[in-house]
C-alpha cells in the first residue's frame, strides 16, 4: 500500500503509516522546519514544502496506481480545539482548509482516507464542520467510519482525544481499533530512564541515565545509549520557585498567592497553567507544553523535548530540529505515532 501524507508536521501519521508496512511516497507540509523535521526522519518520502493550496494532482505522479493508495493527515485543528474559543467559528480561514484536502481526494480518488482532528470538530458550530467532511466524502463516493480514540489505549503514555474519520472507496465501513494494551501506560513508564536534566538545558545529544526500566522504554530505546533533544525551556527563577509548592497532579492553585501577584486575576488560570505530571498516570495532552508549562514528575523544570516525545510515543532515534520552540510545537501539533498505527493496521488488514 502507498500513502500520501497531507498536513504532514513532523511526521506522526506517517510514522504509524510506514509501521504498517505503508509506503509513504509524498507529504505536504507548508511549515519549514516542521518539513526539515519531517525529512531528516523520512528520507524516502518526497515531501513538498508549500501551501496545500497550491499542490495539484499532477505533482503527486510518483504513484503506482495498480497499488492501493490510501490518502491521509490532519487539516489545522487549532480553530476546532474546545481550548480556543477565540476563533472557533467559520470566521476562521484555517478552519476551511479541509477543502483542500476534500479537493486533492477527489483529483486523486485513492481507494482510502485518513482524516484526522480534533475531538472539538465535533462540536465547532453545532457540527456543522463535520457534516461538512462527511457530506463531501459521500458525494465522492466514500463509506465513512467515524469514532474518537484515546491514545492510552493504544500504548501511549499520554491521554489524548483524536477523531479519525476513515473514508473507503470499496464501501468498507468497521468498528474502531481494539485496545492493543490492558493497561494504560504511565509517566514513570515513559521518562524514568531518560537523562537527568537542569532548566535551560541545552546539551541536545545526552547518554541515558540508567538501562531501561520497562517495556515501553526499551521499544522507544531502539537500542541506543544516547538519545536527541534533551532541550528544556529557561525558565526565570520566580518560575523556578513557584514549581517547588506544586504536588504530582498539582497546579497553580497550589502556589502561594504572593508568588502569583504578576496574574491580574489568578483565578483565571486554566487547569493546565502549572501541572506538574502525575507519575502513575498517562499524561494529560501534550499540546503546547511550553505555553501550558507542564512540569517535571520529580525535577523542577519544564519538560524537555524529547520528554514530551516520549510521552507522544516518538521512538528516540526520531530527531527534531530546530529552534527550542520549534521543536516544542512540532512534538505537541503531532499525532502520536502508536495511535496512528491502530488506524492504518486496521487498513491494512
């Protein structure tokens, strides 16, 4: 089978597309450093660096049609997330860009779609959005299955809420992927290995710091004894201090008053301003860490890039490049590989 990756960022989908045995053959990607991102992990991709508006069917010629192909991504969600109510409404051009993605599946006509977002499309505009896709894919042709999964339930140590809508030619319609784990895997689980960092780290490439403690690590391992993108925000020491009152599952409210006279009215902050992790639970949403300051289980500091990618299910020779912040955006936009990978192995069979 061979995929088309629309949307690409740094390569989530695409990474749980070619577990599968998928070959990635395009991805398109208008962001420049998620695309070198994007290239440096998936060298025998052709990937185009451009807005999607402007890419054509026949620049994706590289496809053997007597194969199947099955095209997929995520257009930008940010205007259907339930955390933005600033521009969660057809004023948002970004929320349109799904017709793009509806017009390259219908110049292309592959035999199956992967359309992934939010949880909040759902509900951006009564639904109106996702009638729209679905409404579009039916007239094309396509069967549609629709069903929200959770990452924990699929092996990654995060909990994270993702619609897929999954559009056959054939007439194909299923149920969602079963749970591949019995148990949800936890922090402890995914960073307990990992190097031993400082705020402000910068070091990059750092040896572990112990051997794998569990099966998780090992399979994120690849065999390594060293591991990429030990990068941490540098964080003011006022920061540093407001971390040190903050419990496992604790946030802001934990913090003494006087340190927080910098809020207007603290009372304001959401439940993910301040969060420390809680070691013996999946994560809360990986999405901007560094914005929500998300905090280390055991040290006082932000986590580090390849912390966060952990916690996202990126194995540890995937490497991110880039700016800190660039980095931090690209692991928090991306799709968690093992969730991707119940979706397209459901394909596949």
């Amino acid at each position: 089978m061979q995929g088309i990756d629309i949307f690409c960022g740094a390569g989530g989908m695409s990474l749980g597309a070619a577990a599968c045995g998928i070959d990635v053959k395009y991805a398109v990607e208008i962001d420049v450093n998620a695309g070198a991102t994007f290239r440096l992990n998936h060298e025998s991709t052709e990937l185009l660096v451009q807005d999607v508006r402007a890419v054509t069917n026949d620049r994706l010629k590289n496809v053997n049609r007597k194969q199947p192909l099955v095209v997929f991504g995520g257009p930008p969600c940010q205007g259907f997330s339930t955390s933005n109510q600033t521009n969660r409404n057809f004023a948002n051009d970004n929320n349109w860009l799904f017709l793009e993605y509806i017009r390259l599946v219908r110049e292309m006509m592959p035999d199956w779609v992967v359309f992934e977002n939010v949880k909040g499309l759902v509900e951006t505009e009564n639904g109106f959005f996702l009638d729209a896709v679905l409404a579009r894919f039916k007239k094309l042709g396509y069967a549609t299955s629709v069903f929200i999964l959770n990452s924990a339930d699929f092996g990654v140590p995060q909990r994270r809420n993702r619609l897929f809508i999954v559009a056959s030619l054939n007439g194909c319609e299923f149920l969602p992927p079963r749970p591949t784990v019995s148990q949800a895997r936890t922090v402890r689980e995914a960073l307990e290995d990992l190097p031993v960092l400082e705020n402000g780290d910068c070091r990059d490439l750092v040896f572990y710091k112990s051997n794998a403690k569990s099966i998780y690590a090992r399979q994120m391992r690849k065999g390594l004894r060293r591991c990429w993108n030990n990068l941490v925000t540098q964080n003011a020491p006022h920061i540093i201090e407001r971390y040190r009152y903050i419990p496992q599952g604790g946030n802001w409210e934990d913090i003494p008053n006087r340190l927080m006279t910098n809020y207007t009215d603290v009372t304001r902050c959401h439940t993910g301003i301040y969060r420390r992790l809680l070691d013996s639970e999946p994560s809360v949403v990986i999405g901007n860490f560094r914005k929500n300051m998300l905090v280390h289980p055991w040290e006082d500091r932000g986590l580090s890039v390849r912390e966060a990618a952990r916690l996202q299910s990126f194995p540890d020779n995937f490497r991110f490049v880039g700016s800190i912040g660039y980095q931090q955006q690209q692991v928090g936009n991306a799709v968690p590989p093992l969730q991707a990978k119940a979706v397209f192995s459901l394909i596949v069979r």
